[in-house]
C-alpha cells in the first residue's frame, strides 16, 4: 500500500530514511566519517566566513572541502587496505571503503542546506551560518549520545561523553581558526 503523502510504500520510504541518517549519522565504523566530516565542515565554515559571506559561496566551500578529502580518504584508505590484505583492492573493496567514508561528505549535506537558505533570503546570512555551525554542534552532541546509549551509560557519563564529544569539535575548529588567522 502506498503513502497518500509520498506515493512510496512505506518499507521504500523507510528505507530511503533509514539511508538519509546513514549518511548524515554514520553507521558502525562509518561513525568516525560522519565525526570527522563534521569536524571539518565546522572548520571550513569557521575558516571561510572570515573571508567569503555570501552563504551560497560558502556552501560551495564547504561541499568542495568534503569531496576533495573524501576522494583523498578513498585513495588513502585504498592504500592502507590493500598493504594490509597484501593485495590490490577491487571494486568491491573500494565501494566498501566509499560507504564507509561516505560521513564525511553526509557531513556537509544539512550545513549547506541551512547555508542554502541563508543564499535564498529564507534567513539572514549571520542566522545562515549560524544555524550550519550548530547543525554541527547538534551532530557531535548526537554522536556523543549514541556512543552513551552504546555503552548504556548513566545521565552523568552521558552529559560526559556529550560535553567531550562537543567539547574535542569546538576545540578542534578553534585551534584550526587559530591557526588560519
């Protein structure tokens, strides 16, 4: 039976739905994608508002940033598999390690989309921003409480591990924002 809404059946737009938070969330080892692309799409957006304000520029900025160094994590992640299974990898393995680095580009698919918004006059562009960064913010704090519930953490550990998480981002883009400037 069909969605009235969607026109999709129901297990189609689930599973559609289910791959959407894959990819922006991660999903086993994938996790670390989605952590890293987040980092760096708040760095990049940090890093690049001090130059660029025009929100669509900026969306442009960060979707580049995730393509070029999910390319370079393939390639990198190529390498290292293939020395270690002592083999070329195939197709097979580099779609596998595609999926698995897919995070960091899924990273930056909510942050443009608020950036998008700011290029369409939907938001002013500070607010544009502002909400891109804090999709981030609300991405590691997710991670954070994910890793909790893994580890069936009480609500203190879970504040911890949230803080911490939110805590190693920010730390991260400050020191890259230290640097840049």
């Amino acid at each position: 039976m069909r969605s009235p809404t969607t026109g999709a059946d129901p297990p189609a737009a689930r599973r559609a739905g289910d791959a959407a938070l894959r990819i922006t969330l991660g999903y086993g080892t994938g996790v670390a994608s989605t952590v890293y692309g987040t980092v760096l799409v708040m760095a990049t957006i940090t890093a690049a508002y001090a130059n660029e304000r025009d929100p669509a520029k900026l969306a442009e900025i960060v979707l580049a940033t995730a393509l070029v160094l999910w390319v370079a994590h393939l390639h990198a992640h190529s390498i290292a598999e293939s020395i270690a299974l002592g083999r070329r990898v195939g197709r097979a393995d580099i779609r596998r390690i595609a999926v698995r680095e897919i995070g960091i580009v899924g990273a930056a698919a909510l942050p443009c989309c608020a950036l998008i918004l700011g290029a369409i006059d939907v938001v002013p562009e500070p607010t544009a921003v502002w909400s891109a960064f804090a999709v981030g913010l609300v991405t590691l704090g997710a991670e954070g409480i994910r890793y909790a519930r893994m580890e069936r953490l009480g609500a203190a550990a879970t504040a911890g591990a949230v803080a911490l998480n939110l805590a190693l981002g920010v730390g991260v883009v400050a020191l890259k924002v230290a640097i840049y400037h």
